[in-house]
C-alpha cells in the first residue's frame, strides 16, 4: 500500500502545478505560498490575489494528523483514536462576472483502525448560467470519470447535485459537476484506481478553468453584471460557512483560519427580497439552481 | 400568568416603535413591512434599505410554534411536544463607518411541558472602536439592568463576552454587550420583572442608536475607513453564519428564510492574510476584541 506521505508528496506536487498553470493564464496574478505549522501538522497555501482575470484564488494544500475525537466520530459516523488527512483544495474568484466560480478538492483520510478512503471532486458556480458551457464542463467531468469508471460520472454527479445545496434558499449552489466521499478500496488495484482518479481531477481542473479563461475572460460587463455576482458570492459565502464539511472539519480540528478562509469572495452582498426583472439572465439563472438537470443531453430534461 | 399571546401583541407594538423612532432619525429611510406565514407561524419583517444613515437595518418580529424536534431538544437541552415562541430581533448596519453596527433580541420561549424562559440582549460592533464610546453604551445597558436587578449587568456582560465570540478568529464580534437566555421565573412577580425588562431593552435600543446617529453620522470618512468596515462586516457574515443560535434556530425549524438573513450587511469584504498598519485605527481596533475589558471603569483593566 502506498503510504498517506507517498500521497501527500503527489498532492503537493499537484498544487505547484495548477498554481503555475493557473498564474501563465491569468498573466499578471501570482500566487503566495504560505507554509503554515500548527500542532496538527501543516500546508502551503498559495493565495493569488488581483490579478487579471482571478480576482481571488486559493489553492491549498494540506497533510494533518490528529486525536480523532468525539465529535469527528459523530461527523464521520467512524470510531477510531487517530486520524491523518491530506488534501488539495482549491477555489477561484474571477474578476469578470461571465466567468464561473471554481471549485476543487481531493482528499485521502486515514484513520488508525485500518479504515481509508478518498473523497473530492469539481463543482462550478457560474454568476450567469449558459447552458452551453455548463454542457461543456459537464461532458470534460464525464470525459475523465469514464477513464476510470463508467459508474463515477452519474454516481458523483448526483451526489453533487445534494451536497452543493442551500435548504434554506431551496436552489442548487451552481450547476454542479461531481463530488465523492469515503471511497473506499479493498485491494492494492482499487487502491491505485482512486489515487489515480484524484489525481486525474487535479490536472483537469486547471485545463477546464484555462478554457473558460479563454473563451470568456474579456467579455464586456456593465454595473447589472457586478451586481449579480456581488449577490450571487453571497450566496456562495452562505454555503462555505453553513454547509461546507472541508470548511467545518477545519476550523472545528484547529485547522489554519486563514487558510480555510481563503475561499471566501474578495466581496459579497445581500439585498432583502431580491427579485430578478422578468426574463433577464438573473431570473434565467435563478429557474437553473435545481438538482437533477442533464446538462449534457438536454433534451432528457422535463 | 400572562399568555404568550399577550407578550406577542407587547412585541409588535415596540417594533412599531422601534421603526417609527429609527425612521425619524434617519430622515430618509423607510421600513417596508412585509408579514409572512408559514406553516410554523408568522411574523412581520421590516427593512429598510438605502437609509441616509443606516445603510441596511431590519427589525423582525415573529411569533411561531411548532413541534419540538429531535434537533431542538438537543439545542436547548429540553423535553416537550411542542413549543412556542415569539420575539423582536433587529440588526442595523450604518453607511458611515465611524458608526457601529448594533444587535437586539428579545424573546420568549414556551414549552408544552410549562417551561418558558426568556432571553436576548443589546450588543455593539463598532468598525472602529473608541473606548469613550463603548463606555457610554455600556453604561446606558449597566444603568437599565440596575433598574430590575443588580446582578443582570455583571452577569449578562459576562454571558455577551462569551457568547459574541468568534473562535477561529479568535476574537469577539466587537465590544459586547449584554445577552441571556433561559431566565426562567417562578412566580408570577419574576415573570412581570423578565418580561417588562425585555420591554426596557427594546425601548433603549432607539434611544442608545439614535444618540449615536447624532453624534457620529456626520463624521467625514475616506476609503480607508470603508475599506476597513467592509472587512468587519465579513467577519460580522462570519458569526451570523456559523454562531448565531437565533439564525440557526430560525433556520432550522423552517422559518422565513430573507426574514432572518435581512441581518446580512449590504456588503462585505474578506481579505487573505490581512495585516492592519502599525499604530493606525484598524490595529487598535483589533487589540480590543477580547472578553473582559471593563469599559466602564478603564481602570479596572490590567
């Protein structure tokens, strides 16, 4: 079995080279790299801020050990003494309201009574949906998800779909993408196979991000525009500090604040009893935050 | 003893009040007030939005009753079938920076099983704390407790310093205030006593803001100071979010969803890894969001 250190290190690696993907794209942005040490281990967390198209990026990494305690039993529904966790976890806040919010995480947690597994996945919050590039980014998840198993695709997208949502707004994060947890894996051939799927993921990510950055990153935008997303990162605030379990599980373990919190927009608002004008692009978006649309073949769709 | 339904009708006429008080203050400003009804009960939301003085403020009465979950029973700590509640919650957010945000709640809680308590308070976050301020305010709340019992101050601030406390942040919200919860009476006097102090703090609270409205609304501020509240009011998201029991209650037991997130600010701001000039407003600030300065009386600080 590969040890938890063999993955941390391709993790680690894994950041370096979407930082640097990402900064060639963006063209002015650079990112920090910030160790950090605390008693449950450490990270590097790369933050870029200001740059052209990435208004405010994370992209982090950590490896965490720890006392495995009586609420991360409840919260994982596991008994055991000790825990360790390494991760990669990435969100990116764009300048120009066209382009999409990102986000990506991969994980491998294992606890000391011989129970592991992988969780992650790539979900996409577009300001203003378009059907069109939804279809896109869904088929590149499905593309890779196929690579390793036929099943992964409609199984994480789904999962997607109820974990990237707001009960109390009753809409969908985004357009969704796919997310995983306690994968498990009997065998060194499973093993593999998972490892192998995250790290797939972590080299899409910045692929799928460079082509919106390309295609939309100079789309022109009025003050209705900024306003939108202004809201809509609202929202998106409302789920990482409500919803988010990578969020919960860090800050309750004595993770790094500032680097949980580095997912957060640059700026958000909230407006009482917002109510879109009848037919524009925020009204268009709003009818599209429900779980269970097709976003590849449309015509399946009620 | 009083029913519910009395302390409910004592309830709305102070957010009549309350408004109406804030409304001339302002100048400009005006309260929509928007009843809703759910399965639960049902309430009345005011919010003003785009006042001269007060940016975004909502004061929200609401008066609901339900069955008592699961959920419910392991927040408070109780058994019952069924319970009741009703309330006057309001939040402003000021435009002028040099102006705090300031918090009340005052509620009463029924259970099937006879236990009714009440509970709530005053806080303040100022952007920029001056303590000469922050003594007048807590003097006032000091000098209305005094007036039921001379305990409630002592112990209420205490309550306030633990209670409006961000722990991965490690700071309080901004200068206390008072809170409680749970005074329960055993006759019908200490009833009279809880419920007309409840009544005492809903009528302070205009007083104590509009003082401050004429005080400090005028003062001259630049982008800096904007820049800076900006930043406080993320962390401001941060504790209704992820802290407020009223929030997570209210959202919980299916409340009315822009009721009770007409707290959010208009805007907020999250900066990575920011660091406050040496010696400037926003360092000062920062060195005074602990529990347990004595703001009345400087001296006692060590």
């Amino acid at each position: 079995m590969k040890r938890i250190e063999n993955i941390a290190e391709t993790y680690q690696h894994l950041q370096t080279e979407i930082c640097s993907s990402l900064e060639n794209a963006d063209g002015k942005g650079k990112f920090s790299h910030d160790n950090w040490e605390k008693e449950i281990g450490g990270g590097v967390t790369a933050v870029l801020q200001n740059g052209v198209i990435i208004e405010k990026g994370a992209v982090n990494f950590s490896f965490v050990k720890g006392k495995f305690s009586s609420r991360m039993e409840k919260l994982l529904c596991e008994k055991a003494e000790n825990y360790a966790a390494t991760g990669v976890s990435s969100i990116l806040h764009p300048e120009n309201p066209w382009m999409p919010i990102i986000h990506m995480n991969v994980r491998y947690f294992a606890l000391d009574n011989g129970i592991s597994w992988f969780g992650g996945g790539i979900d996409l919050t577009p300001h203003i949906i378009e059907p069109e590039n939804t279809a896109e980014f869904h088929t590149a998840l499905k593309t890779t998800c196929d690579q390793f198993d036929s099943r992964f695709y409609p199984e994480f997208k789904e999962w997607a779909d109820d974990y990237y949502f707001l009960p109390h707004r009753n809409e969908t994060r985004g357009v969704g993408g796919i997310f995983f947890d306690r994968l498990k894996y009997d065998s060194q051939e499973e093993f593999e196979k998972l490892f192998n799927f995250t790290v797939a993921l972590s080299q899409l990510y910045p692929v799928i991000y460079t082509s919106f950055m390309k295609k939309h990153s100079n789309r022109p935008y009025s003050e209705r525009e900024k306003n939108w997303q202004a809201l809509r990162r609202g929202r998106y605030v409302e789920f990482n500090l409500m919803h988010d379990r990578g969020t919960k599980f860090g800050l309750e373990s004595g993770g790094n604040t500032e680097s949980i919190l580095a997912s957060l927009p640059a700026g958000a608002a909230w407006e009482y009893n917002y109510s879109p004008q009848p037919g524009g692009f925020e009204e268009k978006t709003l009818s599209l935050l429900k779980k269970g649309i097709d976003w590849i073949n449309p015509k399946n769709n009620p």
